[in-house]
C-alpha cells in the first residue's frame, strides 16, 4: 500500500502540483477503510478503497518546481 500510495503522490504532484500527506496514513487507518469499503462493496476490488481515498483526501499544494520525473535520467 505504502508504494502504491507513494506512486499517486508521483503523479498527483506532476499532473496536479498537489500530493497527499502520508504521515496522517498509518496501517490502522488504511485496514479499517479497506474493510468498510468492502463490506459496502462486496463486488468491487479492495483497491478501489484506496483509489476512492486518494481522490477524496485532503491534498498539500507543492510549486510547479518541485514536480519531477523519477525515470527521467539526468
């Protein structure tokens, strides 16, 4: 989860200048959602959960600048 999680903010903040703050997703908070989306959702894929997560989080605005390409070699 913790990559997964870790690749959004990739993208979120070369697409978006925006990423979510990690340091409030702890392996409670993300079991706990998982399970409850699941119970709601049991026809869907537990990722959803998380995809469904990243969208609706808070998110932390970073300047254009700080956007990178982590393939990108220099």
């Amino acid at each position: 989860m913790q990559g997964y999680l870790s690749a959004a903010n990739i993208y979120l903040i070369n697409e978006y200048s925006d990423h979510l703050d990690l340091i409030q997703v702890d392996e409670a908070k993300i079991l706990k959602l998982v399970a409850q989306f699941c119970r709601a959702n049991p026809n869907e894929k537990p990722i959803s959960a998380i995809d469904k997560f990243i969208r609706e989080a808070k998110k932390v605005s970073v300047k254009e600048s700080d956007a990178f390409d982590p393939w990108e070699l220099s």
